[in-house]
C-alpha cells in the first residue's frame, strides 16, 4: 500500500513539472524514479501471482482464465486516463501477464533440472 501512494505521489510530481522548466535530464531522471516504483509494483504484482499460483496448484484450477483476463483488460481501459492509448496499454499488459502466467506455471509445475526451462508445450498445465 505504501508504494501504490508513493507511485501516486510520483504521479502528482509528474504534473506539477509540467508547469515548470524541465531539461532532458531532468526528465530521465523522473523516469528513472518512476521506473523504481513500477519495479516496485511488479514485484509486488508477482508475489500475489506466485501465491495465486500456489491456490490453483492445490486447487487444480488452470494458469490460463480467459474470463479473468477479460476483467483485467476491462479495468485498466477504465483507468486509463492517458496519454497512453488503450492499444499500447493492452499490449504492455498482454506481457505483463504472460511473465505472470510464467510465474503460477513454475508454482504448479517447477523446474526439475538444474538451469532447465519449461516451455508451454512441456507442461500441459489446462488438462
């Protein structure tokens, strides 16, 4: 919760600038801070889909929920206040998600060779 204000407060930061000054570097350097935040949150984001991950291998529920997904999509149109558009936003989430499909798919089915990775197609985790 406390990211979430801070990334807020990083937010309101971001517009106040616009009323001032702001060469290149103090731009990046703004962008540096909101992408320790935005590390911050998907950490926090991957976390809550490893445990997910941990409820659905107990569960035997499957990684892949289109009717979630749906849902998540639904909710960041929503929110989206721009600039960015909603097409570039649906694919920087379509990633978002993948990477944490990845995540609940090591949960329920973890590596079991040292260095070894698991592709989509060595476990079937929707049976």
């Amino acid at each position: 919760m406390a990211t979430l204000l801070s990334f807020r407060s990083s937010c309101y930061a971001i517009y106040q600038d616009l009323h001032e000054a702001m060469d290149i570097a103090d731009w990046r350097k703004k962008i540096d801070e909101l992408d320790r935040h935005l590390v911050e949150l998907l950490n926090a984001r991957a976390l809550a889909a490893h445990e997910i991950g941990k409820l659905k291998r107990n569960t035997r529920m499957p990684i892949y929920e289109p009717e979630r997904e749906k849902r998540i999509f639904e909710n960041i149109f929503r929110a989206n206040r721009g600039p960015l558009p909603d097409g570039e936003l649906r694919q920087v989430y379509e990633r978002i998600i993948d990477v944490m499909r990845n995540i609940q798919k090591n949960e329920i089915a973890p590596q079991t060779e040292a260095g070894g990775k698991h592709t989509e197609f060595d476990v079937e985790v929707n049976d």
